[in-house]
C-alpha cells in the first residue's frame, strides 16, 4: 500500500515538473494573439508569457486561407495594429498582412513567445491552485505538454480553421468534377481551361472570382440571393496627399485612421437612419460598373436592409470588370442538387461545371474546440453571461477577443488588449489572484438575450452559431453591443470595482 502511495506521489512529482508556468497564456498567433503578446510586453513588462498556436507558423486567417486573390476586407489603416503604421495599398493581400505581422513579431521581440504547432485539447481551473492547467499536443512530433497559467487569453478567432461549412446537397457524391471549399484550397487545383461555378456571394466569392476569372474557361458567382457591394480604388487619397507633403508615417496613420473611421461611422449611422436611400445609393452604384444587358434587380438588389450582414468592398470594382469582360457571369437560384457534370437549379436550369467551390461560410466554434472545465465541472459557455463581451460569468481568469462585424476585427483587439493589461495591473495592486464575473443582485432579474441581435446583424454562420454563444444583458456591463464607437469609451472607462467582478 506505501508502495503504491510512493509511486503516485512520484508520479504527481514527475507531472508538475513537466508543467511550464507562465502568467499569462495567450491562445493564437493570429492578429489578435500577436497584438496580445505586443501590448503585454510593452503594459505589463514583468509578466511571463507564452504564446500557443496549433499552425506552423503565425498568421491566423492570413494562413489559413491561400486561395487565389485572398485579401482583407476591412482597410489596413483600422484592421492594422493602432500601434504600428501601415503604409500599403488599403486593401491588402494575405501575403502583405502576413509581412506587417512579421514585422511586429521581429520588432518587439516576440518570436522567442511563441510555440507554434501546439494544439490545445483542454482547459483546467483550480480555484485552489489560482491558475489553469492547459494540455496540448506536439502535431508535428505527437509529444504530449502540460502548460499552467494565471491568466488565460483566448484570441484564437471564432470559426474553425481545420475546416469551413459547406451545406449538404443531392447528388454531390455523383459530382464528377471537384468540390472545395476556400479555406482548404488544394495545393495541386489546376482551373486552366476549367468551367468553375463559386456558391456563395460574400466575401470570399467577391475576392475568388476576379482572381480566377480570365485564368479558367470561365467562372459562375452562384448565389441563393443578393448581397451588398461597395466598390471604390485601392488607394487613399488622404494618406497619398499626406505622403506628398512628407508627413511621418506615424502621423499619417493616425490621421488616416480617424478619417476611416468617421466615415465607418456615417455609413453604420445611415445605414440606421436612412436605410432605404443606402440601399439605392449601393445598388446605384454596382449599376454603373455594369453593362445594360445584366439583370441587377435580379442578382444584385438584396432582400434586406444594409449593414445586417457585411457589406463586401470590392477595390477597382474588379469583380464587376470580370463580369463586364465577359469572364465571370452572376446567377441567382437555389440548387436543387448536383448531377455527374455539374448543378440542378430549382429553376430548371443546368450549370456546367468542373470544378464547384463552395464559398458558403465559416463553422463557428466557441473557445477553439478547446474542453473547459472549472474545478472539474465542464464549462457550459452558452449558460454564462458576457462581461462586455470579453470575459464571463462563473469562469475566473479569461478573456475572449470577439472583433467587429461592422468595423475593423483589431480595433476591438486592441481595446481588449489595453483592458485585459489594466485588469492584470489592478489584480497585482489589489493583491489578487483570482477575478471572476458575477451578476449583482440588481443585475439577477435582467432580461437576458443572444450574444447578437439578430434583427441588427444576422449573417448565416451566426444564425447557425447562436446557441453555442454566451448571453447579453440588457445594461452594461453585460451588453454585447458590437459597436466600436461606444466600445471605445465603455471598455476603458469600466469600472473595475463596481461589484461586478469578483476577487480573490
């Protein structure tokens, strides 16, 4: 019996020695997690950190997806860090992110705080010990590591990266052609002299389809209704004139940045109070980039208001050049279900094709798949309630970076960055180990809601989404209200002692 109690003491003795310690652990090298680790380095320098990704290499999103033309679709000047200026085109290609990326890590330091290839299988608290216990997997050697943190800091996104949606038709197994999805682009996809039909019109399909048209036999935009375009140059006339007279790039940035900003603004307010004229000035606007002979009641006219699902930017109105030149068409339908040699439409009617991508939407995931529980109880997140939609009720030590539908996903990134940094800094001063979100007796009848409204903004891998999510109050600070422009007041001004957070 001694024996056996050795042997587990020894084994215990052997587990914590193989656990790394940090104070703070950041889950993702992605643009939030490489912003994380910046402003933790530079707001609070005597932390010890570790950054886990499960990639080879940092990036996110900006490794993720390598299909043809990928690029931002929020300007650089606001989905660039606040901290470092950009000083490229505003709409920029994955490869240009990914290089202002490495120059943050390479500029700060923060290489040697990063471990990629760390895939994360659990989350542990312990309110006895103050501090998560985080397993992870070596994927290119299989090794098994145990990491222990006080503070946990998810930026690792919302969507799964392993895989993107793609609904389930008829017949797809009869497709004789290829089906792929943009966020797992083959490498070997030869489109030369391919008919290629894209399903979907946001976004990606609005990036995908210049960039392969004129490159295969030609290419079908395959949508089941309209979305909302917005074209205009790659190129700032304001950051150009500034540039003309010589004014440091620092300035510029900024400058620039207020201006996106208020115009970001003015677009999000009128898309409130004038939603109708919006919508014609959008639609108008799409018109003048076309030939007469397409339809755009039909296939771009959509069937709701503006700014509840994204508004896609298309630079030089490329999108609508393809269609102009004859190298991409727009069809709007809903399938009925595949056949050998391409797509039944409800319609009747038939699209050839070689190769079909399905540009149909993220697979929303919580938390990086990851397996959470406190002090042995599985977290069951869509029970807990948001605290200003960055950490939640019952769950000590975390926060969550959840970015902008409607503006830039970094301005959120860094305004989390600055909070989660003054958190820490008023846990040391309070000498506190522990700080969780709790409802305040005058906060226990609120009315509770979605993580979103839907009737404000409801694009489809939300709405499939929802209730996986957290809740929101109706008041602060348990609103999620997904705007930048109160959150640029609310976050910094919240009061950290108002009862509302618990410490220990």
């Amino acid at each position: 019996m001694e024996n056996r109690a050795a042997s587990a003491e020894t084994r215990e003795i052997e587990r914590t020695a193989h656990t790394e310690h940090f104070d703070v652990l950041i889950v993702g090298a992605g643009i939030s997690g490489i912003g994380a680790a910046f402003h933790l380095r530079t707001e609070c320098p005597d932390k010890s950190f570790v950054v886990l990704d499960a990639q080879e290499d940092f990036g996110g999103t900006w490794l993720t997806h390598r299909y043809p033309g990928i690029r931002s679709d929020s300007d650089l000047y606001t989905f660039g860090y606040r901290f470092k200026p950009w000083t490229g085109t505003p709409i920029a290609t994955a490869r240009e992110i990914r290089r202002y990326m490495g120059e943050v890590i390479e500029e700060n330091d923060l290489g040697r705080h990063i471990r990629y290839r760390h895939r994360i299988s659990s989350a542990s608290w312990s309110s006895e010990n103050r501090r998560w216990t985080i397993e992870a997997t070596r994927t290119d050697t299989g090794e098994q590591l145990r990491f222990s943190a006080g503070f946990l800091w998810m930026c690792q996104g919302y969507y799964r990266h392993e895989r993107g949606f793609t609904p389930e038709w008829p017949g797809m197994d009869r497709f004789g052609g290829r089906i792929v999805h943009p966020q797992t682009w083959p490498e070997d996809l030869d489109l030369a002299g391919k008919r290629v039909v894209v399903i979907g019109s946001g976004a990606t399909a609005a990036t995908l389809v210049p960039a392969i048209a004129g490159k295969c036999a030609h290419v079908t935009l395959l949508q089941r209704s309209p979305t909302y375009f917005i074209t205009g140059r790659n190129a700032n006339e304001l950051a150009d004139m500034l540039r003309g007279l010589e004014i440091p790039e620092e300035w510029i940035h900024e400058i620039v940045r207020r201006k996106v900003l208020a115009d970001q603004a003015a677009l999000v307010q009128r898309s409130f109070s004038e939603p109708e004229a919006l919508a014609r000035d959008l639609i108008a606007g799409v018109r003048a980039q076309l030939p007469p002979e397409v339809d755009v009641d039909r296939h771009f006219t959509p069937r709701y208001q503006p700014w509840r699902q994204r508004i896609a930017f298309v630079p030089d109105a490329d999108l609508f050049r393809a269609v102009r030149e004859g190298h991409a068409s727009v069809v709007t339908d809903e399938i009925d279900g595949f056949t050998e040699t391409g797509i039944r439409l409800k319609s009747g009617d038939r699209l050839e094709a070689d190769v079909v991508v399905t540009a149909t939407g993220f697979d929303l995931c919580v938390l990086g798949d990851i397996a959470f529980t406190i002090d042995g109880r599985p977290l069951e997140f869509h029970d807990t309630v948001t605290w200003h939609a960055t950490m939640f009720t019952g769950v000590p030590n975390m926060a969550w970076v959840f970015g902008y539908f409607r503006a830039s996903w970094t301005l959120r990134a860094d305004l989390i960055s600055d909070f989660v940094c003054r958190l820490l800094r008023h846990m040391d001063a309070r000498g506190a180990t522990q700080v969780t979100p709790r409802l305040r007796p005058q906060d226990r009848e609120m009315s509770l809601k979605p993580w979103f409204d839907l009737e404000n903004f409801n694009p489809g891998y939300v709405q499939r989404g929802m209730h996986l999510m957290p809740k929101q109050g109706d008041r602060l600070p348990w609103r999620h209200t997904q705007d930048y422009w109160n959150d640029r007041g609310d976050l910094p001004a919240a009061d950290l002692d108002d009862g509302s957070l618990v410490y220990e």
